[in-house]
C-alpha cells in the first residue's frame, strides 16, 4: 500500500524509489526517497519504505527513525509502522493498528482464498472442525449447534467448513473487503464488518448467546489473549464450545515473529482460558500453514 504524497514530483521520486529497489539498488532508492521526503517532509508512505530499505542495507536505527516518521506522518498508521518497530525491539509489544489490519486484509481480499490454499496449504477450518466433532464425539452429542459465531471470518474459509452443522450462522471481521467476499458465498446469515472487541461487547450488553464460536488464525494478530478469550466466553450459552488456532513458540509469553504475526506461548493459552473460565477439551499441536516449505509451529484448542 503506498499513500500520495500530494506532490507530483515527489510522487514521482518515490515510484523511482520502488522500481530501484526491485532492481536491486537499495542505495538508490534511500537517495531518491530522501530526495522525495525534501520535496514533501511529512510524506508518510516514503517515510514507512526507507524504513524497510535500511532494514534491508542493516541499518537499523535509522529504520527505527523511519518509522517513527512513518507513525508521525499518518497518525492512523495504515503501514504498520508499529508493527515494524515492535519486532525491532524498539516500542512495546502492543495491539496492532486497526487501520493497518483493515487495510492490509482489504487488499489481499480478492486473491485471499487462492493465496492461502494454494500457497501456504492452510488448513486451519478443517482442523477445527474435526476438533470440534472429536470433542462432540467425546461429549456423546451429536455434531449440531444452533448459533455459530465465526470471529475473524475473512472470506468465509471456516463458515464453509461449519455451515452443514450450525442453524445460524453469524461472521465478523475488522474487513469490509473480507466481508464483501464472504457475502458472495451466501453461507451465513448474518455478516458484520467491525472490530471484534467492540462486536463481542455490544453482543455481550444486548444478551446474545452462542453455541459455538470459532477464530480461525484470527489471534495471530492479537498480543494478548487474556482480553479477547473473557470477552468471547461471555457471549457462550452455558455449555457453549469455543474453537481456535494460534500460532506458537517454544519460550515464554507472547513473541512478534518476523512475519508480523503474533506466536503464543502454551502456558499463556492456558492462563488466558482460566482467566476466561475456559475448560480446555482439547489442546494439542498443529500447524494450521507452511511458510517457506515448513509448517509453523501452532495449537490446536477446543474449551466450553
């Protein structure tokens, strides 16, 4: 994503600056985004990619002041600058920008399934909805839930792995552009584009129940589950199952990997499903995708 600087030169310089830095000339294309950001000092989008080349040429205090530039220049931050300067140890582990999310899932809607299943062999749905039937299975119940809840939902990948078990089916994601492609599939019926805090808590004060509620890859995004898991567990019907994935790692706590998704300790799944009162049924490894021919370390977890 790339921002117009409002200048036309300086819009120029920065287009010079990218195809230099797919030819391989890195220091070309720092000079020619300084030459851009001389034109027009609060150009957000040059400020945000000289920080991405100087991580490239290894000088990294001088990405780290980039991208403070990049925050300053675009107070909603929809590069992600944040994000960057967190896996560079240089601000603390905090939630993402939402406008940084919107925008980055809104452009990769369109080719989101194919990009997924074709690329990166992501199976999150499926794994979910078998572990959903093993724990059904072991409960002794049949596989069927009334109200369906599919945090996260994207384009819809696991509504269509649940749709032929739940009554009503309801799909939220901080993506219009996710939520445009999920309603081309016409499988659930109801669809919301909002953040998914603020959806879980006006479902919370208006009463809303649910039998189940899954996020498929959805806490990848999340530094802290100890929030999101009570605030889901408080719009489950007595009983009601909660299914998810999250990526892993074999220390402590919550680490920002490099690409830019959030890896949870098991112990602290496991602190924030007791926070939540929570009773796991199920917890086991998975990898829900493969990066660069080898799958990423996850967690598979079913809790009611």
């Amino acid at each position: 994503m790339s921002l117009s600087s409002g200048d036309l030169v300086a819009d120029r310089r920065f287009e010079w600056a990218r195809d230099c830095e797919a030819k391989g000339d890195l220091r070309g294309a720092a000079d020619l985004l300084e030459q851009a950001l001389e034109l027009v000092p609060g150009y957000a989008s040059a400020w945000f990619t000289l920080g991405e080349i100087s991580e490239k040429l290894g000088e990294r205090e001088r990405a780290v002041a980039a991208y403070r530039k990049a925050r300053e220049a675009d107070t909603e931050d929809r590069h992600g600058a944040l994000v960057c300067l967190m896996r560079l140890g240089a601000a603390d582990m905090s939630d993402m920008p939402q406008a940084y999310v919107r925008a980055l899932f809104d452009h990769y809607a369109p080719a989101f399934d194919l990009a997924l299943t074709a690329g990166l062999d992501y199976r999150a749905p499926a794994l979910l909805r078998d572990a959903v039937e093993q724990a059904c299975r072991t409960a002794g119940g049949p596989m069927r839930f009334g109200t369906m809840l599919d945090l996260g939902c994207g384009t819809g990948l696991a509504g269509e792995a649940f749709r032929a078990h739940v009554d009503w089916l309801v799909g939220v994601d901080l993506s219009p552009g996710m939520i445009a492609q999920a309603r081309k599939k016409t499988i659930y019926d109801r669809l919301q584009a909002e953040d998914l805090s603020e959806f879980l808590a006006a479902e919370a004060a208006s009463g809303s129940l649910f039998h189940l509620a899954v996020a498929a890859d959805v806490f990848v995004y999340f530094p802290d589950l100890v929030a999101i898991l009570p605030a889901t567990a408080r719009i489950l019907d007595v009983g009601g199952m909660f299914a998810f994935t999250v990526e892993t790692h074999a220390g402590d706590g919550v680490i920002l990997r490099d690409t830019l998704r959030f890896a949870h300790s098991e112990a602290h799944v496991r602190a924030a499903l007791d926070e939540a009162g929570l009773a796991p049924l199920l917890l086991q490894p998975a990898s829900t995708r493969t990066e660069k021919k080898s799958p990423v370390p996850g967690l598979l977890v079913v809790a009611r």
